[in-house]
C-alpha cells in the first residue's frame, strides 16, 4: 500500500509541474508580444523625449545662447514704456509739490503783511490817540491856568456867568467854600451858602475883593489866596500863613 501512495503522489508532481511550465511559456509569449507592440508604437511616434534632448544636446552648442523672441523684445518695451511713465508721474507729483509748496509760502507772506499792516495802523492810531489826548491835556491846562492879581491873588473860572458884573461898594451875595490845601479834597474850613457883603469896603478879606473883580451873576470862580491877601500869619484851621483856597459862585449884584 505505501507503494501505490507514493507512485500515486509522484504522478501529481509531474502533473503539477508540467502545468506550471505551459503557464511559464504562455506568460513569456504574452511578454514578447506587448514589447513587440510597444516597439512599434514608439517607431511610429518618433524619437523619444529623452532621445530629443539628447539629439538636441549634441546638435546646439552649449555656449550659443536662444535667439530673442518678438515676445521677449514686446515685455522689454512695455517695461522700458512702464518706466517712462512712471518717471513722468513723479516729476508731475514733484513739480506739483512744489507748486502747492510754493502757494503756502506766499500765502504765509500774506499773511504776515496783513499782520504787519494791522500792527502798523494800531501803532499809528494809537500814537494818534495819545498825539490827541496829550493836545487835549494842554488845552485843559492852559483853560484851568490860574491867572494873577494883585498881592499874588490867582483866579480860575470854572463857569463864566451872563449876569450883571460886580462893582465896588455894591452890595453882593455868594455861596462859597474855604479849603485847606487844594480846592478838590482838602480839608473845608468854612462854607456859606448865602453870604453878602459890600465889595471894596474892607468887609472881607482883601483877597476876596481883588478875587471877584470882573465876575458876573451865575458865575463860578476858584481863588487861591496868599498870608500877604488874607489872615497873614494867623492859623484859622489851615495853618500858619498857609494859602486859602475858596471856590466862589456869584448869585446876586445889587443895582
């Protein structure tokens, strides 16, 4: 029995290998065959890319360079063209700068000229106003300059009055105000609102009567009276021998 296990098992390996040597020749065939083909595809393609090159390697120098195409001068010219404007772009925005620049300044220089011209015509106004008032302060002056009589008696008309003129030895009346000092603040020492007495008779104080020469009815006089034209040496409140500053309105001259 081992006998026939053993034959009966060699009989499968021949069958066994005897098959894979058919397939082993079919699968070579088909091979062939598909090289066959591509063979002939490639000859009727033409060389191939690889081949090209290489055909082209051997055929150009290496040191030639590609000749220019009319799309690499075209590119060229439009970057030269591209250049060109844009120089011209900025020369204008330049050139524009300028100007706008230029336009500030003159318009600074305005400016300070109109400044200039508005200072110029308050300094002259101003020098006008002083040249004004300081003539203005000498016409006051020269009206409030108290003028002199006898005995160092000096008069100023405040008011002058459009009434009968004072007269010697006739009767007048007057509201009056005796200060110390000055006629303004200083200090009153006697006052009457309705005072009368004969002018010239010696009634008064001689500074009175040569003060009031002249005045008319209405009007108002200031007198500054020296020692020498009124108490002399005797203190009546504004010192010894000190000057009298009376402020006079005439009300009334007997006829």
């Amino acid at each position: 029995m081992g006998r026939r296990r053993r034959h009966h098992s060699d009989d499968d390996d021949d069958a066994l290998e005897m098959e894979w040597l058919k397939k082993r020749q079919k699968k070579s065939t088909s091979q062939d065959d598909d090289g066959d083909r591509e063979d002939s595809n490639r000859s009727k393609e033409g060389p191939s890319k690889h081949q090209a090159d290489d055909g082209a390697s051997h055929n150009i120098p290496k040191e030639s360079a590609a000749p220019a195409t009319k799309k690499d001068v075209s590119n060229n010219d439009s970057d030269k063209i591209e250049r060109q404007r844009l120089k011209k772009q900025l020369k204008k925005q330049r050139q524009k700068e300028k100007k706008a620049e230029a336009a500030k300044q003159a318009d600074l220089a305005r400016q300070n000229k109109e400044k200039e011209k508005l200072q110029l015509k308050k300094i002259q106004k101003d020098q006008v106003a002083k040249r004004n008032e300081k003539k203005k302060f000498n016409d006051s002056k020269k009206g409030n300059e108290f003028k002199s009589l006898r005995k160092g008696v000096k008069f100023l008309d405040l008011k002058v009055g459009n009434g009968p003129v004072v007269q010697h030895r006739k009767k007048i009346r007057v509201a009056y105000t005796l200060r110390a000092k000055n006629h303004t603040n200083g200090k009153i020492i006697d006052a009457s609102k309705n005072f009368g007495f004969r002018l010239g008779k010696g009634e008064v104080i001689e500074g009175y009567d040569i003060g009031l020469e002249g005045m008319r009815v209405g009007g108002i006089r200031r007198l500054i009276v020296p020692k020498q034209a009124g108490y002399q040496n005797d203190d009546i409140g504004a010192g010894r021998g000190a000057d009298l500053y009376f402020e006079i309105e005439l009300l009334y001259v007997a006829p």
